[in-house]
C-alpha cells in the first residue's frame, strides 16, 4: 500500500525539495509514497485569493482566514479520509518518535503548514486537526517541519532503508538517545576507537552501548531521562565503561 502525503502549503513548489532525493526520493520514484502539494489559495473565494486576515483585537502580522483553511482541509480528508491531519504550529505538542511511528504504520499524514501569525484557532475546533511542533523553535512557516516530519516518516516504510533493524537502535526508539559511533582510521590525532568496540565480544559491546545511551540521555536530556522512569541521581546501567 501506497504511504499517502498531502501538504496544505501557500508554497507547493517547496515539494519535494529534499524528499526527491536519497531514499525518500527513491522511494518516491517506486511508489512507495506519493506526495501532493496543494495550494492553500485555491480554495479562497475571492478575486484576489485572499487567505489571511488582520488579527482580531489588533496587533502585528496576519492570521490564516478559518474558511479558506476547511476547504482546503475538507478536500483533502475527501480525498484520504483514513489519514489525519497534522498542523504544522510552535503551539502544537512537541512530536515523538512513537507519533512518527504510528503515522508510517497508517494510510499517510496531511499536513497543514502555516504561515504569517498562524491559524484561527477556529479551525481546530471546525475539524479533527492535531496540532504538532517539530521543536521549541519558530520558523518562518510550517513547511520545513513538513518536510522533517515526511522525512521521519518515510524512512520507516518497509524496505526504504536497506536493513530492517536499521531503525531500531537510535534516538528515541527506546526513550533514550543513541549511543556514539565510531568507524575507521582506529586512530585519529591521538584518539582512538574504544578498545571494547575493538574486542570482538557482543556482549560487552552491548553493555557498553547501553551504558553510554543512558549516560548521554542522563547528561543532555534530563528531561529523556525522567520520563523513561530515571531519577537523576540514579546510575545508569551497571556495565562498567571502557574507553
């Protein structure tokens, strides 16, 4: 079954982009996924298109119009019923590597990117929209986060990446962040691979990758940490570390 992706986007000519190319663009290419871009200003009435408005009770920037949003969401729910619709806002719930999970395992995503100020609040309330946000930063609209969130997505489609387990062991996947990597020359300016990388024993390589997922997620992501069920003055794992 074909993945599905509609963009609701002012700027269709911002897809593919990167999705054209390495695996996604491959994939693309086989039908794995499809893509259609949608102009946002097809669905104004007027003569001039109009899509965005001055924001009720004053103040900068421009907001979105609700009726010009619907038409273009009511089309693409005729179109794919069965795939949510995602809206691209700083005021949406951070989105997860579960959620980008659960997506790849459906129908296909539409996603609704925005533009000026954002949206009238109206239209979440008019039509089953979720509200997500790529990270706690603003971009100048939502089609960068799109395209991330279409790149997590695919990647996960069976045979996008070449091994199956690819995606198994790395950020996120187990509520930890990845362990580091390492690869040829064994030394680089003084610095050498981990002589357990070097050892040739699984299991010790294992434990040692743990050990170094928890300790990183445990310094960088504190937040991770806690919400994997670590208090902050509990060690990692057991496994002694080898460098």
């Amino acid at each position: 079954m074909t993945f599905a992706a509609t963009v609701l986007t002012l700027y269709p000519e911002m897809f593919p982009g990167p999705l054209g190319v390495s695996l996604a663009g491959r994939a693309l290419a086989e039908a794995t996924w499809s893509l259609e871009a949608v102009q946002i200003r097809n669905f104004a009435t007027d003569k001039h298109r109009t899509v965005d408005d001055t924001p009720a009770g004053g103040g900068a920037g421009m907001v979105l119009k609700p009726d010009v949003l619907a038409a273009a969401v009511d089309h693409a729910l005729a179109r794919h019923p069965g795939c949510p619709v995602l809206a691209m806002t700083p005021r949406g719930s951070p989105i997860t590597q579960a959620r980008i999970r659960a997506l790849a395992a459906g129908p296909g995503v539409t996603l609704l990117c925005g533009r000026f100020e954002g949206f009238d609040e109206r239209i979440f309330e008019g039509r089953p929209v979720e509200q997500v946000s790529l990270s706690d930063i603003v971009l100048s609209g939502g089609e960068p986060a799109a395209l991330a969130i279409l790149d997590a997505c695919i990647r996960l489609l069976p045979g996008v990446m070449g091994a199956p387990s690819s995606g198994a062991e790395e950020s996120f996947e187990e509520g930890l962040l990845e362990y580091p990597h390492y690869t040829r020359p064994q030394e680089w300016e003084g610095r050498t691979i981990p002589e357990v990388l070097r050892s040739g024993d699984h299991a010790k390589i294992a434990a040692w990758r743990k050990l170094r997922a928890e300790e990183d997620t445990r310094l960088r992501r504190p937040d991770l940490w806690e919400r994997r069920g670590g208090a902050r003055d509990r060690p990692a794992s057991g496994a002694r570390r080898e460098d």
